[in-house]
C-alpha cells in the first residue's frame, strides 16, 4: 500500500471479506468483548505484525508495539507508560494466559541503540532499557560485523524484556500461581524462522525452520 486511498481500499477488502463472510464473527466480539489468551509485545516495525505474522484472527490477541518491542522495567514515577499499562490491562483485566515478547532481525531500534543509525530525542532514552544488550554484545563479540552485532544484541533484548517483565508485581503473581507463561519469540524475516528462547539453556532454539524456497 502506498497512500491513504490505498488504505481505504484494502478496507474495503476487509469489511467484504470480516462483515460479509465472517460478520458473525465481529457480532460476536461486539456482543462479548474481548477476550484473547495471549499478549504479545511486538516492535512497531512495519515488516512485523504479529496478528499476520501468526495468521491471527481479530480478538485472538492484544498487541502493544513499541521501538524495539521493550518492556520497561516496573517503575511508579517517570511519566507516561504506556506499555506498562498495555501489560497491567491484559493481565489484571483480561487475564491473558501467555505474554509472548517478539522481537525480529534487522531491528531500527537497535541498530540505534548499537549507534548504527541516528537515535533521538525519544529514542535514544526508550533505547536505554536496553543499555545491558548492547555492552554484552559488544563485549563478547568486538570483532563481529554490524549484522552478527545487532542479531545477537535483539536477542539479548528479549531477555531482558522478560527479565523487566518480572518486576511487574502483578506479572510475578500469576506466574507463580500458574495463570500465566512468559515468552520470548525471535522473528527471522530474512529466512521466514521463528526461534524461541528456551531459559533453561539461555539459548534461541529454532520452533519454525526458515522456508525452503528463502533459504536457496
């Protein structure tokens, strides 16, 4: 899609396809509210969606973006917090079952965070929750390409999402009663590979093998 109108026509195709083959679907979510199992926090890139990443239909999940797909640490002063809120709705209100982390290759977000690309004056400071990743990289591999660099610093960004998640009081309760599991995904557009951080090893193991055709 290139401009508005685009935007307009592709709601077309929406409404044709949700309102006339599946309108009972969105009478149902307008009767019932919603009520997704699954949270996820993505980044706002635009290559990565998660509902179309995950071939998801509408209310199957709730969805927070932000630069990076961070979760700030848990904090009662500083300002605004919007994702902070995102996580408090989905867990005390809609009691999610899962919250799932996504983060991707080729991340803007942290390729300002490595100094690859400009940050800013809102960037640079939303960057710092991640200030952790990006010396561990850096000091385990000084000599590895920007690329390497950068794949190896958004991974260690999911962990430290999920170790930011536990500081949430609210979070760390239903984990421990059993109402709630944390996730880390890594999204390899690149390949078309999903991995999954398995904490027992610290490791990404692959869920979804790059597709064939992408890897030739």
């Amino acid at each position: 899609m290139k401009n508005i109108e685009d935007l307009i026509e592709g709601f077309r195709r929406f409404q044709a396809a949700h309102f006339g083959e599946q309108r009972a679907l969105f009478e149902r979510l307008t009767r019932e509210g919603q009520s997704p199992r699954i949270m996820v926090i993505a980044c706002c890139d635009a290559r990565v969606d998660p509902a179309i990443v995950t071939d998801c239909d509408p209310g199957d999940l709730f969805v927070v973006r932000n630069v990076a797909n961070l979760v700030p640490p848990c904090e009662a002063g500083g300002g605004y917090h919007g994702t902070s809120a995102a996580l408090e709705f989905a867990v005390r209100i809609l009691k999610v079952e899962h919250v799932i982390v996504m983060g991707h290759v080729r991340c803007g977000g942290i390729r300002a965070l490595l100094g690859d690309i400009g940050g800013g004056e809102f960037i640079s400071p939303w960057m710092s929750i991640a200030e952790e990743a990006r010396r561990e990289v850096q000091a385990a591999l000084p000599q590895a390409s920007v690329e390497a660099q950068a794949a190896a610093c958004e991974q260690a960004a999911i962990r430290i999402s999920l170790r930011n998640l536990a500081t949430f009081p609210f979070v760390r309760e239903a984990v421990a009663r059993g109402r709630l599991s944390l996730h880390g995904w890594y999204f390899d557009l690149a390949r078309g590979e999903l991995l999954r951080y398995a904490p027992a090893r610290s490791v990404f193991e692959v869920v979804v093998a790059g597709h064939r055709e992408m890897r030739n």
